[in-house]
C-alpha cells in the first residue's frame, strides 16, 4: 500500500502542478471543498461527530473561525481518546497504514496514517524535491528516517524507490566516511536530511578536505538557520530545500528558499498564542487525524509581516530565554553526535541557566559546538559544562532532559 499510495500522490502531484501552473506546495483546500470534507467526516466517522459535540459545537453547522475561537484548544489527549486505532471503524483500519516516525528523538516510534492523507503527504513532499529537479527514479540517499533493526547495517537500500537510508544516528568518522565514499561511488546527487545531521556531515566533510557534489538537500523535522542553509548550498553547490512544518497536521505556510524561516499566508485559519508564542491552527481537518482549534505546539517569532520563524516543540520542556517553552527533540539529535560520551544530561535552573553534566570526554570543539547550538535554540542563556556531576530526579534516576523543579 506504500508503493500504491506513493505512485498516486506523485501522479496527483504531476497533474495538479501540469493543471495550474504552480507548485502543489502553494495549494490550499478551498471553503467549498472545506465543507465537503467536514459533512463526509461527520458522516463516515462517529469518533469525529462525538469530538465535535463534546467541544460543544453543532457537527451539522460548518464553524466559523470566531465559532473556533471560542472553545478550548484541543491537543495529542484528545488524538489518542477520539482517533485512536481502537476507535477507528475497520474500513478505515484496512485503507490506512502504519508508518515509522522521522525518530529524531533517537526513538523511534509506530504509528497508523489514513492512505488519503499519505497520499496527500507523498505528493507534497514530491512537489518540494522537483523544486531542485528531482524526477521519479533517480537515486537518493535519505540521512535520516531509519534506526537499524535486529541485524540490519547502517546502509539500507529500498529497491523499489531506487533510494538507500542511512542511519542517522552512527555518526562517528568511520560511518561518516562510508556514507560519503557510498555517495560518490554512487553517483547520487539527491539528499534528504536533519538540519544537525547535515552540520555533522558538513563539518566531517570540511576538516577532512573531501569534496561532494549534490543537486539538492531536503531538510525537514528541524528547523534550520540560514548559516547552515549558505555553508552548505555553497559547499555542495545545491540548493538546500527547507521543508520543516510543511507535512504537519496543518499545512499553513510556505517555507521561503534560503531562510530560515516560513511564512504564515493570511488567508489560512491559524493564530498566534498570546500565552506562550503557541502556533494554533483553527479549522484543522487532516484525513488522519481531523481535529480542530489544534495546538500545533510549534513556538514561533514573529519577524515582520507574516514571517515568523519556527523555534521548535513542547515534546518536553526548555524554556526559551524569553521565556516560553522549546522542544527537546533536537537536543537529543544533537547530543548523540558525540560518541565520546558514556551518558549526557542538560538540565535547566529556575533562572534558565543551563548545565550541561555529561560521562566521558569533550574536546574543547566539542564543547564550543553544544553552546553555539543550544544558543541557537534557546537563546544567549549562561552554559556551564560538568563532568561525571549529575541531577537526579525523585526516584534516583538521570533524565537527559531534566529541569529544577519551582
């Protein structure tokens, strides 16, 4: 059903750009089609027609966005107690399939898609690699989306998709120097990738004066900063395509090429938190997972006009300097970079300081690298490096994220 629904969306996406001119990535559902979606969902999915009455809504009249404002936000709680596979009718089990996610966090996890909404998905995502010449066929490598199993080895071909995986989080020099030797016997000009795991290739890259070149990189489930962006269009001589926040449940902007940043189009129903910098989409409906007034959970700063940059997630809990809270996802992409370390924890004091308690050893790159990209993250906060020192939480176990409790 993968093959199925990827051929399909990169059809739709061929046909769509052919039809009107325009990149599918620039497409919005139109309010008529909108309110197709609405009336089929509350007929064909119970679970969907209970959530809207328990937000205290009419399911048979279409809301509007003050309808939307007015109620409370909803979140991942009521994803797992409305749209649970459980709760899903088995028509909708049979025509969906379970999918593995990016694993940033170093853990991947299970989960089950609607093959509509896959189908959507392949086509967008298809539509941001032609942007840099990618046709169907073409090799590509994918540096992240894979965590080996069992006896799997670090480099996995997919024949079908004539794409090869490498495992993202084997980034020692021997790895690294697979991986490029693996690229240039290959001869693949195609890249898709974490922000942090280009740096770390990158950087490998440079300090061993070993030359690649590419015709794209697609970076996507981190954000990204436009340094990055310039260091590498430049060492590669390509185009690095910012897809970060285009496959999320509400697909509300367009990321600009060469910035770091994406911009929020005003005909789109989404708000910015006023409590903690939260990007809140209004009417959300997403063939998997169909809610509304969704706390997407993205921090952004605005920059000017509907340009805001996208500092991260609440997953857990780091506070921002000024004040709100960023997602520890990257944190964990970051640390595991270092091999040299046996155990590493970031832990945050009441006034936002960080300290970062680590086993094993860093070399003063090491430690210059961590700062510039926790800076980068949470803003000009004090960091102080302590080894073999570390903070336990109530039970006598280190957390690697943890923070000093009011």
């Amino acid at each position: 059903m993968d093959l199925i629904s990827s051929i399909i969306g990169i059809i739709y996406c061929t046909l769509f750009e052919f039809f009107h001119g325009k990149s599918l990535l620039h497409s919005r559902i139109n309010k008529k089609n909108h309110k197709i979606y609405w009336y089929l969902l509350i007929i064909f999915r119970k679970n969907f027609k209970k959530f809207i009455l328990k937000l205290g809504l009419d399911p048979w009249k279409y809301p509007t966005n003050n309808d939307l404002i007015k109620i409370r936000t909803t979140g991942k709680n009521d994803l797992k107690k409305f749209f649970s596979d459980e709760s899903t009718s088995f028509l909708l089990r049979f025509l969906s399939i379970r999918l593995q996610s990016s694993g940033s966090s170093g853990t991947p996890f299970e989960f089950r898609i609607f093959i509509l909404q896959w189908i959507e998905e392949q086509a967008r995502v298809y539509s941001s690699f032609r942007l840099a010449g990618y046709r169907i066929g073409k090799k590509m490598v994918v540096f992240r989306s894979y965590s080996p199993k069992n006896n799997e080895k670090n480099i996995k071909k997919i024949w079908w998709k004539r794409w090869t995986y490498f495992n993202s989080f084997a980034l020692d020099d021997k790895n690294l120097k697979k991986y490029y030797n693996y690229l240039k016997s290959e001869n693949i000009k195609f890249l898709r990738t974490y922000p942090s795991t280009l740096s770390t290739f990158l950087k490998f890259l440079k300090e061993n004066d070993l030359k690649l070149n590419l015709k794209m990189i697609h970076c996507s489930s981190e954000n990204i900063d436009e340094k990055l962006i310039s260091e590498s269009e430049n060492y590669f001589g390509c185009k690095v395509i910012n897809y970060y926040g285009q496959v999320e449940q509400a697909i509300l902007g367009i990321n600009l090429i060469n910035k770091s940043y994406i911009n929020l189009l005003p005909y789109t129903s989404y708000y910015i938190s006023s409590e903690d910098n939260s990007l809140i989409t209004l009417n959300l409906l997403n063939w998997t997972n169909p809610l509304v007034n969704y706390k997407v959970d993205d921090k952004v700063e605005q920059i000017k006009n509907n340009n805001f940059r996208i500092i991260g997630r609440t997953n857990l809990f780091l506070k921002h300097i000024n004040g709100f809270e960023v997602s520890t996802v990257n944190f964990y992409t970051l640390m595991q970079r270092f091999d040299s370390l046996v155990k590493w924890q970031i832990f945050q004091s009441k006034n936002y300081d960080i300290s970062i308690n680590y086993e094993g050893d860093l070399v003063r790159d090491d430690t210059n690298t961590i700062e510039y990209e926790i800076k980068k993250r949470l803003g000009n906060l004090k960091i102080s490096f302590n080894k073999n020192s570390f903070n336990y939480d109530g039970e006598g176990k280190i957390n690697p994220i943890a923070i000093e409790k009011e």
